[in-house]
C-alpha cells in the first residue's frame, strides 16, 4: 500500500463505500490513522476495535498484506468471511489465507480500477465497533500512551517516526498520530531490535527538511548503540525517545504471562547511564521520570535543533496492550 | 549514422559510475581490504559516504532513507565479517519489501574456496533472503550486473539485492558502455492488474 503509493485511491474506495478500514504493522499510515474509518492495527498486540471488525467482517479486502501469524492473531478466516487479495507478488496469493477472488497488480493501479466501477454506499458499517473504543486511564502516572500522545499533539503527525521492535513499537503503533503515508517506519517483518536508531539516521539524510523521531526501547536501543557515533559525526539531528524499563520488556512480559512469574534473562540491569552515554557523544539528552515535566520535555525537545535524546524512565510492569 | 562511444576504466571505477547513472547521491558503509578499490574510485565522486560503526547499521540506514524517499537505498561492505554483518539488515529488508542494493568486497577470485583470510560465501549465505543476488567473476558483466541489480530492487515487489565483486575483478580495466535497457529472461513483474479465475 505504502510502497505503490495508493494512499488516494483508498481514501476514495473506503468511502465512497463507508468501509471501515484495518491496517497490520506495516501498513500503518497508509490511511491518515484519526480517518473517522480507521479502527486500528490487527493481530495479535493489534487494537480491540479492529481486531472486533476483523472478526465479524463478511467480506475482507485485503490490499499489499500477507496476513502472517502475528497480524492475524487469534483471529480465524471462516468460510463465512469472503477475501479478495491484491497483491503484487502472486507467490502472496493463498499463503497464508484461502482466496476467493486474487488479482495480482500494483495496489495504485488496481485500486484506481475499483474506483471507476463502484457506487456511493450510506451506512457505515463499523459505527457500533468504532463507539466502543476503549478509554484510558488517567491515574496522575507518567504512561507511554501518554508520552506518545503529547508527541502527537505537539508535532500534529509533522514528523518521520522511525521505531525499533519490542513493547514500545507497540505502543508507537497503537498511540501516535500518523498523518502521511510513509511516515512509520518499523522493523514489521523480521522484528529487528536496532533497527530504530539507524533507520532514523537514513531516514533523515533521505528527507531532510522533516522531523525524524526514533522510538526505542533500552533493550533495542543497546543493539546498535554505536550509531551515536555516525549521528555525531554527520551532525544528524535526529530525535531519540527511548523508554527505559530496565528490561526486555515484551520477553519479561511474556515470562509473566506464560511462566507465572519465572523471570529469566530479561532484566537489563547493567544498562548504562542514557544521559552521560548520550554526553560522551555530545549528544543533548533530557531524563524525563514525571506526569508533570512531560510537556515541557517534548517542547524541549522539539525546538532543540540537533540531535536530541529524550529517556522516558518506564514502570516495567506497563502492559503493551492496556 | 549511431556512433558507439565506449571509455577504458576500472570495474571499480565503473562501478561508481552506474551508480551514479542510477542517481544515487549517498550510499551508508564500512570499507576493508576486499572493496578498498572500490573506496578508491569513490573518493573522486560527488557521492556522499555515510560511515556507520558497524554494517549492519549500514543496512538499516539505507532502509530508512529507501523508505522516505521511494529511491533504491544503498550499502557496502567488506568481504568476510563486512558481508556478514550485513546479513540482518539484508534479511530486515527482505521481509519488509525494501529496495536495497548491498555491495559486498570478496577476495581474490583465484582464492575463491580456500578459506583465506576474510573469505566468505555470501552470495550463498542471503541467497534465501535477497530477492536476488550476484557474484561477478568476469570484470565485462559489471555493469549490467549492477544495473540489473537496481533493476530487480526497484520493480514489483521491491527487496534486497546483494553484489559481490572480488577484489581483483574491481581492478580490471574493461570499456564502459551503459546498456540503455534492461532485459531480464524469466523476470517481468506485473504492474497492472490481473484477475485469476
């Protein structure tokens, strides 16, 4: 979808025929993600409204995705669910997913086809869906939805975000405002810790003239950590928030759930000081540990024009899905 | 009357010079003793070399730019831990579908199966997770390697695609031709739809 650059033609088909629209990881901002159509991201760490809509769709036009495990979740395709699925690479068609109608094309092209033959429709289907969308707590602490959230008002989606992999990608996709197609770019497929920081360093030379935040984590951000070093000597001005939990956190997470309480290798103590680390490069850094600074450091961190490292200290028992 | 106009230069040289052809202004890596003439050729080029602290950052580096600028990103290495350290990034953009042309330096083709120092297959070792790859043991395939290589990056589903050049290759001197059009048997990607029934 990002990649063909039919954001336009599936504008036009959603609502010239009111359907709601789902994305997976990868395809987030394809729509503008405050489209009143848009419930969210699917799977398995995917929104309850779209994983709802997932369930109870009859028909499912799937656009670009291969529908792996993770983005399907517990979801089951029943033989009550019809699927058209457009794709450029014929080897996507019936992997993962049976097909009723495939059409092999570039997404821009086929969509723009769709559009010339379809009618207006009135009723929006999800409307029940949409009106159940969960409320988050407000309980004085300092939460991730929180810090993601003023990173959206703020900016108003003006900016490039880059993520790493873990519990904070999460986040990022569930909380922050993507305006623009290609203006979320994650690590969706293989699920690369380190991915974040460089790619935000790419992404920077590539456009220049945007604002470029790095999401990490301290796990993630710790596997490729040397590229403090490139973003000092290029003078890079990107941004960094990191959320420091002193963990591994969807691994420590998991450990919770599964092993009852067994936590092995997922505690990062040992984790260096983010803000002298950040020092040693020449790096300006903010350690933000309160509610009420919270503010006041994103506007730090927006109108600072280099380089930029913001550590959010992070409860570790903070669920990626609240 | 078409006259064939054809210039003397390195494969290292001519190397620079399909990428530039290609618009490629900033390519992200590391050097080492395998791609050193390749380095060389790039020093009297406009091209601007990102040096990253390991390769894999060179990869990802690449990915990100790709991303936001629709362009094939770009990433060398060295031979043996070079190339390998490449891998992740490599596989990273497999699964995400981003346009990538990885050049890796390869020791002396005459060495080629020896274990010499800092000698790896790596055409071998990606060939699952780069859409496709080349190793280019005659000095007069390089730059319709590389300009196939951009090719296959950059149409239908997009992905990575991995270069290796051994070092003696990159020092021959051969005539540079850019070929107008790239024809590839057994590889047209379809852009316009196509319903199965």
């Amino acid at each position: 979808m990002i990649a063909s650059k039919a954001s336009e033609e599936l504008r036009i088909l959603v609502e010239k025929q009111k359907i709601p629209v789902i994305s997976t990881l990868m395809g987030i901002g394809a729509i503008s993600t405050n489209h009143p159509y848009y419930l969210g991201m699917i799977g398995s760490h995917g929104q309850r409204e779209a994983n709802l809509a997932l369930r109870q769709a009859d028909l499912l036009i799937v656009v670009g995705a291969r529908l792996a495990d993770r983005a399907l979740g517990d979801t089951k395709i029943t033989d009550n669910m019809k699927i058209i699925h457009i794709d450029i690479d014929p080897a996507e068609i019936g992997k993962n997913v049976d097909t009723n109608i495939p059409i092999v094309g570039d997404a821009k092209y086929v969509l723009s086809e769709i559009n010339k033959r379809i009618s207006e429709r009135e009723e929006f289907w999800a409307a029940e869906i949409k009106a159940q969308k969960k409320i988050l707590p407000d309980d004085g602490k300092l939460h991730p939805y929180d810090v993601l959230r003023e990173i959206s008002t703020q900016y108003d989606g003006e900016y490039i975000i880059t993520t790493d992999v873990g519990q904070h990608q999460i986040w990022a996709a569930h909380h922050l405002y993507i305006k623009r197609p290609g203006t979320f770019i994650t690590s969706g497929g293989l699920g690369t810790m380190g991915y974040g920081v460089p790619a935000a360093i790419g992404a920077k030379f590539g456009s220049p003239d945007d604002e470029v935040i790095a999401i990490t984590g301290d796990g993630s951000f710790q596997m490729l950590m040397q590229e403090l070093a490139t973003i000092k000597r290029e003078q890079v001005p990107v941004k960094i928030v990191l959320f420091n939990n002193t963990r591994l956190g969807m691994v420590y997470e998991l450990q919770k759930r599964r092993c009852t309480g067994r936590f092995i290798a997922t505690c990062l103590d040992g984790n260096p000081d983010f803000m002298i680390l950040a020092k040693a490069y020449g790096i300006e850094g903010m350690r933000l540990e309160s509610k009420e600074k919270l503010k006041e450091a994103i506007s730090v961190m927006k109108s600072y024009k280099g380089p930029f490292l913001l550590e959010v200290v992070t409860d570790p028992d903070e669920p990626t899905i609240p | 009357m078409k006259v064939k106009m054809t210039v003397k230069m390195t494969v290292a040289r001519a190397m620079v010079e399909v990428l530039k052809s290609e618009g490629v202004e900033i390519i992200f890596g590391i050097p080492g003793a395998a791609i050193y003439p390749f380095y060389d050729a790039l020093y009297s080029s406009d091209i601007k070399h990102v040096l990253v602290r390991t390769e894999q950052a060179a990869v990802h580096e690449a990915s990100g730019y790709a991303r936001t600028t629709g362009k094939v990103g770009v990433c060398v290495a060295t031979s043996g831990p070079g190339a390998t350290n490449l891998i992740t990034g490599i596989a990273t953009a497999y699964m995400d579908s981003v346009p990538i042309v990885a050049i890796t330096g390869q020791v002396n083709s005459s060495l080629i199966g020896k274990d010499v120092f800092q000698e790896v297959d790596i055409t071998g070792a990606t060939a699952p997770f780069t859409k496709h790859n080349y190793l280019v043991k005659d000095p007069k395939k390089i730059v319709r390697v590389l300009k196939e290589a951009f090719y296959i990056a950059s149409t239908g589903r997009r992905g990575p695609v991995l270069v290796d050049v051994p070092i003696d290759v990159q020092m021959q001197e051969i005539e540079f031709e850019i070929p107008r059009e790239i024809e590839i048997p057994g590889y047209k990607p379809r852009e316009k739809g196509i319903l199965y029934k």
